[in-house]
C-alpha cells in the first residue's frame, strides 16, 4: 500500500501552501519595492518607480498575509475537498460535481494551474472569463506545495477511488 492509498484510508488530506516558495515572492517584491524607493529618492521620480514601489509593496503584503498560519490551504477528503485563500475557505466541492483536472497553463507567463469543470456551478461572468482563458470554469489557486501536474494526479485519483467506493 503506497503513501497515497495510506491517507486516502484516513479519509482526510490537507495540503498547505509551500512556505519556501512563499517566502522567495516575498523577498524578490521586498528587493523591488527597496529598490524603487531608493530610485524615487536618488533622483527626480519618475510615474514609473512610483508605480513600481505600488505594485511590488502590494504583493509583499500579499505573500507575507499568505505565510501566516491558516492562510492558505486545500483539504481533500472522501466528501470532496475545499480550499482556503486569504484566510477565506470556499464551500466543499463534491467529487460528483467535477468532471476532472488537469493543469493548464495561464497566458502569457505559461503558468500551470490545476483546473476542472464543475457541472453543479452557476455560470457567471467569472467561470465565462475563465472557460475562456484557459477552458475550464475553475481553477485551484495554488498548487500546494506540490508541481500542478502531481496536485491534478492527486485529485483525480481521490475522485475516481471514492466515486467508485459509492
């Protein structure tokens, strides 16, 4: 019995985000927003440092509110699984409502993120916005420590082995 089956006979997985990689954002935006500083105060600032020291401070908070214990993760269980983003946890989705993932990759940076089509969801602006950028309704909004290739085997092995147990 391998590692997977082991937790799958517990019932519950929950995956956090990886801290490492968090914390690598976090300081490549602290090393831009310092350096934009120090362009604005060096010469006669330009829009474009501004904008930069903005955007780059925006994202340190980000990442550093996405280290925080609880911030982010994603529990998969016989049910279905849910996850939790900026401390805010969507509902469970039930394996019966999802077709399957698989990665796809997010114009123009190639990003991969772990999608699936969910039958049972109302179509709004944004799964229209999404079935059109990457050609499924929804997508998990990180990979959870794991390569988005290993994260959509993992979840499509949860949902064939507990929709076949029903």
């Amino acid at each position: 019995m391998n590692k997977t089956q082991d937790v799958m006979e517990s019932r519950t997985l929950v995956l956090r985000s990886s801290k490492r990689r968090l914390a690598l954002y976090l300081l490549v935006c602290v090393a831009f927003v310092t350096f934009s500083v120090l362009q604005v105060t060096r010469h006669q600032a330009h829009v474009i440092d501004w904008v930069c020291a903005v955007f780059f401070a925006v994202g340190a908070t980000v990442f550093t509110v996405q280290i925080l214990p609880g911030a982010s993760y994603l529990t998969i269980s016989s049910d279905g699984f849910y996850f939790c983003s900026f401390f805010r946890r969507k509902p469970l989705i039930r394996w019966e409502e999802v077709a399957g993932f698989r990665v796809v990759r997010v114009p123009p940076s190639g990003h991969g993120l772990v999608a699936f089509e969910r039958h049972m969801a109302e179509e709004g602006r944004v799964r229209r916005i999404n079935r059109f950028l990457v050609g499924a309704t929804d997508c998990l909004p990180d990979s959870y420590g794991l390569r988005p290739e290993e994260l959509a085997e993992l979840l499509n092995e949860w949902r064939l082995r507990t929709t076949q147990d029903a």
